[in-house]
C-alpha cells in the first residue's frame, strides 16, 4: 500500500470513529507544501451536511487519528484542512519499498477490467496524415497504463477498406494503373488512381456512372473487383505497418469495416423486428424520443436507396466484439466532432442489449502555426510518414550539434528516440480535448515540458552511474535515507507514481502522467543542484545514488507507458 494510501486508510477509520462517512476520506499531495506533504478536506465536506464548522469537524477527525509512525502531529489550516507532514524515516521505508518493488509503487487494480480500445483507423488506399497522430498516440498510451495497472486490454486497428471511393480505385486500376509505380509506392499510386478518375468524372457525366457500377459490382462479390480490391487493401496495410514499425506501436485486432458488410442487412431487420429502429420515407432510422438530447437526431441505419452508413456498421462491430472478446468496456479513440455520432450508436447499442461501458475518448485538432487545420502549403493534409521523418531530421541536427564525438550509426538511433518521442510527447501532454499548435521548435526542445527535455534528465542519471563505474564507487545495495529538504521532496515526487497512473485511467487523460513526469524531472533536477552525489561520500553518497537510481527508472518507466524510449546518453 502507497503512503498516500495508507494515510487515506487511517482518515477512513477516523472519520468513522468521528460518526462521519469514511467515503469522504480522501487524501491528496498538499496544494502548498509549506504546510505539509498531504492534505485533506474530508472535514470540510462533512461539515456542509452536519451543519457545524469544519475547523471544530478537523479537530475531531484529528482527535481520532493514528498517525504517528507515518506523520507529526497533523495540523489544522484554513477553513479545515488537514495537513500531514511525513517523518523522515516513514519516507525514507516508503521510497526504499518503491525502489526495491518491480512495479516502482504501482498496485494492480483490485477489480481488473476488459477493457477494448478502438484508435488509429486508418483508410485504405489514402496514406496515414496528421490527422491521425492523436487518436494513434493516445489509443497506444492509455492501452500501456491501463495494462500496467492490471487490466487485460485488446487493441483494435477499425481500417476503413469498405467505401465509395473504391468504384473509383478499381476503375482507375483497371483503366490508368502504373504497375512500377504501385511496387515503388503504392499509396501514391492509389491516391493518383482515386484522383485522375475524380476528375474524369467531373467532366464525364457518363465515367460517374460507370465508377458507381465497379462499386456495385465489388459489393456484389464480383470475382475481379474483390481481387483488385484485396491487393489495395494489401498494399495499404503494409504501408500502414511500416509507420506502426516505426511509432513501435501493435494491435491484437485489425479488422475493417468489410469484415462486418454480411451482419448489416440481418441487423437492420433485428432492429426493425424488435421495434428498435422504424420506417421513415423510406430509410430506416432509430428515434430516441425518450432522450432529450438525441430528441430530433435520430440515428439513419439504412438509406433509402438500401445503403449502409457508420452506424450501421458501429453497432454490428459492437455485437461482433461482445461475443468474442465480452469486454467490460469498450472506448472508442477519435476526434471530438464525432460526439453526436457516437451518443446515437451507444444509445442504440443499448437497445441492443450491449452491456459494455462505451466511451467516447475525444480529442481536439492539431493546427498549424496559422491557428488553422495543419495542412500543406498546397492545402492536402500533412503526410505522417513525411512528418516523422522530418521529426528524426530535425532531431538528428540538433544531436550532432551536441556531440559530434558519437558515432554515425548512434547518432541516428538517438535521433530516431529523440524525434518520434518530441511529436508523441508535444501530443499527449495536451488535454486530450485542447487543440494545440503544432511547433517543432518547441516540441524539439531541451528546456521545458518536452520529451527532449524529459530524456535529457533519464540521460544525466545514467552519466552519473557511469562516472561513479569509472572511480571505482559502488552503485550496488544502496539504502535510501532521507534527510536533506531537496531529498524529501524527490522522494515525494517518486511516491505518487501509482496514484498518477490510477488518475490517468479515470478521465483517459495521459497528460496527468506528463506533467507529474515533468515535475519529478524538476525535482531531480533540483537535488542534483542542492545534493552533491559523487562529491559526497558513504552512506550519504549511496542513499543519493539510490534515490538517483529510483529516479530514472521511475522516468523510463512512465515515458515508456506514453510510447517514448529513452537512450542512455545523447
């Protein structure tokens, strides 16, 4: 059990002995640690509904209160805080337990979930762009945490390879393709394909209907249709693979929107049968009259001229995943505007007697300097593949300019870690729901709340252990103590781990696991400042590269959950 933990379990028990509901025991870090380590308000809320004042509640909760191997006398402030100021000895059994534990501090959940993660969801036949970066960057990270904490977790890759645009691929496949120019670089072959035939039918009323036709006859199973289409959808997935190689990212399932196309008709007559969904001039549609804000948006299954559409294809996925993976949650990873979506298919998911917790996982955009949607100077969307190499150049620059002693091949790799982990740490320390402007400078950086910067502090620590190999000072079998104010408040710092990981799950918000990582950098940084470690010596030196130890792999750790590597020097 963590400190902050414990010191709950003794707020709970007396609370109780106060006569007060123990739920309202809850502790936190101390807004202002002039006053304390932890803090809480438990008295402050109870004293609302018993109609006392919280300070007279405080001081019976502290009366009742076992604290005395963990904490000095708590203390009373404002209208009723709580303030716990933790013994240098219960710190120093509290961080030396994080150091010699495996997990670094983190317990299991006690009720662990199965929970499926939707993220990703690229197209076939159009190349992976930024718009695609937060859904894939977040998806990855919060599958990390929440295995970390326990929970078994399945990653679903939903590729979009049932569509319109396919009439007008396999037109221009069978009309316009370039056989050399889909080996070198297939998306572009495609994405040329898509256009060229996009342009005909502008000009070519006829082409239009002739383009609808492949489509047809691809849904209808036509024999040369699907073959032209599985090569795109073949093509596509292993460019989509090599930038997952690259992000380091995998899926337990990827499986597109044509592996649910038999279940649509049968589930539309379901809904239909079960008086879930009715006819409405001549399309199908599900009303949700008994839901004030979905009152006048009803949710269209099938279209008039008998065509299916996302939701149609939403809700046969959903009951696809709870016959095979019954997951106890379900979140769905994608961009804000697709709340109203997401509201209809849930609720109708619910009709359907799906059980599992659906959550929308929402994020903002990405913008360009402008404050506008980031696109190209000729207005297309940013390609990820050409942005992640960009990010690897611009990192490989300022590498060299660092240390020019390394060699060529290191060089590359550090900037393979430096680059990739500058975009995923400049997304996912935004709240997932803020937009934010897209800045290489920033991102790139060595000062700030940054991945460089974050990388940089792991970097110091392994420096210090190989200076400390080269004098011959043991790094082995060290205990922490904790004595002096910058120790105790790295320590402090190293304690909140498992707390942070359980806060980031609860809102799906990896932020929380940036900032507290940034912070615990800021701390490090400040008793390497504060505390010479090599330039002391015995038990001081060695509790100090204990502490420095713990720290970095409490920084490995925690960047490591976001998706980010870290090199051991740079």
């Amino acid at each position: 059990m963590s400190l902050q933990s414990l010191l709950q379990s003794r707020v709970a028990t007396a609370l109780i002995a106060a006569g007060i509901d123990p739920a309202l025991a809850v502790v936190t870090p101390a807004a202002d640690t002039r006053f304390g380590d932890y803090q809480t308000n438990a008295a402050m809320v109870a004293a609302k509904s018993l109609k006392k004042n919280p300070r007279e509640v405080a001081a019976a909760i502290v009366a009742h209160l076992q604290v005395g191997d963990l904490s000095e006398v708590p203390q009373i402030a404002g209208a009723g805080f709580i303030n716990f100021k933790i013994l240098d000895a219960a710190l120093s059994d509290a961080v030396n337990a994080v150091r010699l534990d495996d997990r670094l501090g983190v317990v299991p959940v006690a009720d662990p979930k199965t929970i499926l993660i939707d993220f990703s969801s690229p197209n076939v036949a159009k190349p992976m762009h930024v718009g695609h970066i937060r859904s894939t960057i977040l998806g990855d990270s919060l599958t990390g945490i929440a295995r970390q904490l326990g929970h078994h977790v399945i990653t679903d890759n939903h590729i979009g390879d049932w569509g319109t645009q396919f009439g007008k691929v396999i037109y221009g496949w069978k009309h316009f393709l370039n056989r050399e120019a889909l080996e070198k670089a297939p998306i572009e072959e495609l994405v040329r394909l898509y256009r060229e035939v996009n342009a005909l039918e502008e000009s070519n009323p006829a082409i239009k209907e002739t383009v609808r036709g492949e489509l047809v006859k691809l849904q209808q199973g036509d024999e040369e249709n699907l073959s032209i289409w599985n090569q795109a959808v073949a093509y596509s997935w292993k460019e989509f693979e090599r930038l997952y190689g690259l992000l380091e990212i995998t899926f337990d399932e990827r499986l597109g929107e044509s592996f649910y196309n038999d279940a649509l008709g049968p589930l539309v007559e379901r809904l239909l049968t079960k008086g879930i969904a009715e006819l409405s001039e001549g399309a199908v549609c599900i009303f949700f009259r008994d839901i004030p804000a979905l009152e006048d948006k009803p949710c269209l299954i099938r279209k008039g001229d008998g065509g299916y559409l996302y939701a149609t294809t939403d809700l046969a996925t959903l009951e696809y995943r709870q016959e095979r993976w019954k997951p106890d949650a379900v979140w769905y990873v994608t961009g804000a505007p697709q709340q109203l979506h997401f509201h209809q298919v849930f609720a109708a998911a619910q009709r359907l007697g799906i059980t599992s917790d659906l959550r929308h996982v929402a994020f903002g955009s990405i913008l360009g300097e402008d404050r506008k949607m980031m696109k190209t100077r000729s207005g297309e969307n940013v390609e990820l593949g050409g942005l992640l190499h960009e990010a690897m150049e611009r990192a490989l620059s300022v590498v060299v300019e660092k240390n020019r002693d390394l060699p060529d091949a290191e060089r590359h790799e550090i900037a393979r870690i430096i680059g990739l982990g500058a975009v995923k740490y400049a997304d996912l320390m935004q709240h997932r729901l803020t937009d934010y402007v897209f800045s290489w400078e920033k991102m790139l950086s060595f000062q700030g709340n940054t991945a460089p910067y974050l990388q940089n502090a792991y970097v110091r620590i392994r420096s210090i252990f190989r200076k400390a190999a080269e004098s011959g000072v043991s790094t082995e079998e060290n205990t922490i103590v904790i004595q002096a104010p910058a120790e105790r408040a790295l320590a402090l710092q190293l304690l909140q781990f498992g707390e942070v990981l359980t806060a980031v799950l609860d809102d799906q918000r990896p932020n929380l696991l940036c900032l507290y990582l940034f912070e615990l950098a800021n701390a490090f940084h400040s008793f390497y400042e504060a505390c010479p470690i090599l330039k002391s010596e015995g038990d001081i030196r060695s509790s100090r590269l204990a502490l420095a130890e713990v720290t970095a792999r409490v920084l490995k750790t925690g960047l490591g959950l976001l998706g980010i590597s870290v090199p051991e020097r740079m």
